[in-house]
C-alpha cells in the first residue's frame, strides 16, 4: 500500500461519516429504518457483529502467531471492531427498556 492510498483512506473515512448522518435521517423518515426510538435491535445486532469480528481478529492473532500483531491495519481493523462493540453496548445500556 503507497502513501496516496492511505491518504485517500484517511481523507474518505470523515467523508463518510458526514455523509452518512443526512442518509440515515431519510431513511429514518421514509421508514427504511425503524423509528428513532426503537433501535434496541439493530444496536443489539451491529454490537454483536462487531464483537465476532474482534473476537475473529483476536482468534486469528493467537492462531497465526505474532506476525498479525505487527500488520498495522489488522491490528487497527481489530481495535475499531472493539470499540465499536463497546460503543453499541453503552448505547444499549441508554435505551429504555419496553
């Protein structure tokens, strides 16, 4: 991977989120996505989606050997996936029950 192809990743990755909050609004509007105040099973879903795959990556570390941990972007790939885990639980835990 050359330099521009990192920049370019990391130039996207902002991009993305900025446009993906509006996208999300319409489909919330258009009903494509459930209303704002009933997300519990799709952050039930993405948080658990999220901890298989660390829990993959973490798997294929211990399998492969120490060769995985010094791959930068695995080991990104790996800590995003956690904590995106982690977030979806927190966000989970704010959700009234019903």
């Amino acid at each position: 991977m050359n330099e521009n192809s990192i920049w370019a990743v990391v130039a996207g990755a902002p991009f993305i989120v900025v446009a993906s909050i509006p996208v999300d609004i319409v489909f919330h509007i258009a009903g494509v996505y459930p209303p704002m105040g009933q997300m519990k099973t799709y952050v039930v879903t993405t948080g658990a989606i999220f901890g298989l795959l660390a829990l993959a990556h973490l798997w294929r570390m211990i399998e492969e050997g120490p060769r995985l941990a010094r791959e930068p972007w695995f080991v990104a790939f790996t800590l995003i996936a956690a904590a995106m885990c982690f977030s979806a639980w927190r966000v989970l835990k704010r959700i009234p029950r019903s």
